[in-house]
C-alpha cells in the first residue's frame, strides 16, 4: 500500500456508484479504493470481482469503523444524505457525497454546522458541471472579461426517455424534477453570475409521457425562472423525455458578448450524412457527456484533502443550490411565485 494515496470507501454501488468507484480504482493515481458498502449482495460481489475491493460491508457503521478508511464517497439515496455526512464527519472521515445536498433546507443547515465543528475534514457536493472542461473554460472566459458583464443565464438538463418507467419509481425520493436535475442549472448559474442572491423564482410544468408522477406532484418537464438581485437572471429547462438522447446546454449572456456550451449534444465527432439529412449521434445519458467531469471532480477533492485545501465547492454552495430548487418546486406546486 502507498501511504501517500488517499484511502477511500465507497458507499452505495448502484448505476452511478459503479462509475464513481470504478474512476476511484482504476484511474485516480493518487486515491486508493480500499473499502466499498451496499446493502444489496450482487453490488458487493462486483466490487470484489471486478475491482478487487476485498473490505466489503453491508452495514455504514461497520464501513466508518475502519480504521484504514480516509475519506468516504456517497453514492446514496438523497434522503440519507445529510445523516450520512453527519455520521462521517463524527468518525472523522472527509466526505464527498453527490448532490444534492439534502431534500430539506433545515438538513442543509444542519450538515453546514456539524462540518464547521470540524475544520480539518473537507466536504464537497457532487456538482461535477463545474468540473467539466467546457463549463470551466466558458467560467475562465467570464473571469477575464471576454463577455463583459454577466447578466443573465439560460440552462437546460434533457434527459431520455425511460419507458421502463425508471422516473416514477424514483420520484418518491428524488425530491422531484427541480432538485433532482435543475439543480445542476442553478449551480451553474450561481457559478457563472458571481454568487448573487436569489429574490424570487416562478416555475411551470407539464406531465407529457410518465403520468405516473402526479401522484408524486411532480412533472416531467419543467421550466422556471429566477431572479437574482442586481438585475441578473436565469431561465432554466428540465425534461425526462426526449427522444434523441441527454443534452445539457448553457448559455450566459453579458453586456459585451454570449457564450453557449452544449449547443449540439454529440456523442463524438462523427457526422452522418444520408437520406435522413445531415446529423450526429448524441450523448445517450448523463454520464457519456460529463464522464471527464466525474474524474475530474473526483482528482479534485482528493487533491484538496492532500493539499489541505478547500474543496471547490462549498457547502453554502450546494445549500443554495437546494434552497433555490426547493423554492422552484414550491411555486410548480403552488402556481404562484415564491420569494426568496
């Protein structure tokens, strides 16, 4: 073992644990995968055979008792989030855990002041877009002045449709449309507009394919508004239905030029020229557009806990993030505006 790498344990190996942990064994030089947790017995068994992961738990407590364990990565339900980053940081693990945050603002709040007790231990959410070489390169652009002033910024997260019905069985913890996908928007447009704060936010939606999600109030496409002070605003687009594939695409306007990332979701740099027209394959899913940006993210908190650094995002970061989605959702179900 090469004590200078970070020793890590993973905790939830569902479709994108596996991801995560895959990057963390296989191709994060300075990270050791030493620990993985699931309730679920096939996700442990592909742990130790595909990764070679042998420290195997299915129970949390048991993972965090280990002593070789540094740092954790959840990869699990939303609902257990705040609870879970509240139990690590009391054994002492740094954490890196996905968005969002939590489904609750009071959760936020209480994962801030339990880190704050703890200032040794770094924490990061899960916003990879940040990560992504585009969004960085357009966020680099927007420091140096190229486009002026930034005013306004319109973003949008399309996903493919599931006909499996994936998006309903979800939807009792997902903590419906708003937070579980736009919240990725209002990260970036909080990143990209200087951190301004939220005054008020209106937000629409419509059940187009899955009705099985109005039991859940919420929608499958969705679409909002929010306005910051100073002026600055965001637009912001979610769908779980298209039929061509996931696209994510950004645009930020400022006083002396735009910028848009994402225009055309393509899979890779092929062009398809026949009878059909002249076209591109897209990027399938999520995870196919930001694969870089998972690694990415992933060097960049191991990098912050070596280097004792603060991690790129903070926790009010990813507070925010949440406590605007939750707004967003509160005025899709209210059909009213909401004040922030």
């Amino acid at each position: 073992m090469n004590d200078s790498r970070l020793r890590i344990g993973i905790v939830g190996l569902g479709r994108l644990g596996r991801r995560h942990a895959q990057n963390l064994a296989q191709r994060v030089p300075s990270a050791e995968l030493v620990a993985a947790c699931s309730p679920v017995a096939e996700e442990l068994a592909w742990a130790k055979d595909a990764l070679g992961v042998s420290n195997l738990h299915a129970e949390y407590a048991a993972l965090l008792a280990e002593p070789a364990v540094e740092a954790v990565f959840l990869i699990t339900p939303t609902s257990l989030h705040p609870e879970h980053i509240l139990q690590a940081l009391q054994a002492g693990k740094h954490v890196f855990c996905e968005k969002p945050l939590a489904l609750d603002l009071a959760e936020c709040r209480r994962v801030e002041a339990e880190a704050a007790k703890h200032p040794r231990l770094k924490v990061m959410i899960g916003y990879g877009r940040r990560f992504d070489p585009s969004y960085s390169d357009a966020y680099d652009k927007i420091r140096a002045g190229l486009i002026g002033k930034p005013f306004l910024v319109r973003s949008q997260n399309l996903d493919m449709n599931d006909a499996s019905g994936f998006f309903v069985r979800f939807a009792p913890t997902s903590g419906g449309i708003f937070l579980d996908c736009t919240v990725h928007d209002i990260d970036l447009a909080r990143w990209f507009l200087g951190a301004p704060r939220p005054l008020r936010v209106f937000a629409a939606g419509t059940v187009a394919v899955h009705d099985g999600l109005r039991e859940f109030g919420d929608v499958d496409n969705g679409v909002a508004i929010c306005e910051f002070e100073g002026g600055k605003l965001a637009c912001f687009c979610a769908s779980r239905t298209m039929a061509h594939g996931h696209e994510t695409a950004t645009e930020i306007f400022g006083t002396q030029g735009r910028l848009a990332i994402g225009a055309n979701p393509r899979l890779n740099r092929v062009e398809i020229s026949d009878a059909h027209g002249v076209r591109n394959e897209c990027t399938p899913t999520f995870y196919e557009r930001f694969e870089e940006a998972f690694l990415r993210e992933t060097m960049d908190f191991v990098q912050a806990v070596q280097d004792d650094r603060p991690p790129a995002l903070t926790l009010n970061d990813a507070t925010e993030a949440t406590r605007i989605a939750l707004a967003l959702r509160e005025s899709l179900q209210t059909r009213r505006a909401v004040e922030l």
